[in-house]
C-alpha cells in the first residue's frame, strides 16, 4: 500500500520573524493541521522568545517539526 502518513496532530511547518504593526519583532509561525490545511500564528517578540527556550531551540529552524500542541503550552 502507497501513500503519504496520516498526520495526527498539528505540526510547526515554519517559522519566521516579521515586523508587527507597531514596528516591533514578531514571530510568525506556520502550522499545518490534522486536516492538511496551514494556518499562521502570530507571537510577540518575548512570547516568541520564551516558547525557543522552553523548547531548547537555539533558532527559529529547530522548531520546524515539532507538535503545535507542544509549542502552545508554552503560551
């Protein structure tokens, strides 16, 4: 039997920092969900901050791959 893996659970696909409406940092992280759809969610610079330590990440490509579910106990 082919085909690609069922995914289970929503993952971080991709992570960036943009500039926020007020001038100031953010992180954008894109996720794709259970459903193949990928949504962005937009994190202050301090929250963004605190979710890379927490998760030991030393940049913002050590959380591509990881569970959303993860990362949002963070938040």
């Amino acid at each position: 039997m082919s085909g690609a893996a069922v995914q289970t659970e929503a993952t971080i696909v991709g992570a960036e920092i943009a500039g926020g409406h007020d001038g100031t940092a953010e992180m954008v992280v894109s996720i794709q969900y259970e459903n193949g759809v990928v949504g962005s969610v937009t994190l202050d610079a301090d929250t963004g901050f605190s979710i890379m330590k927490a998760c030991g990440a030393a940049d913002l490509a050590a959380l591509i791959g990881r569970p959303w579910r993860e990362i949002s106990k963070g938040l």
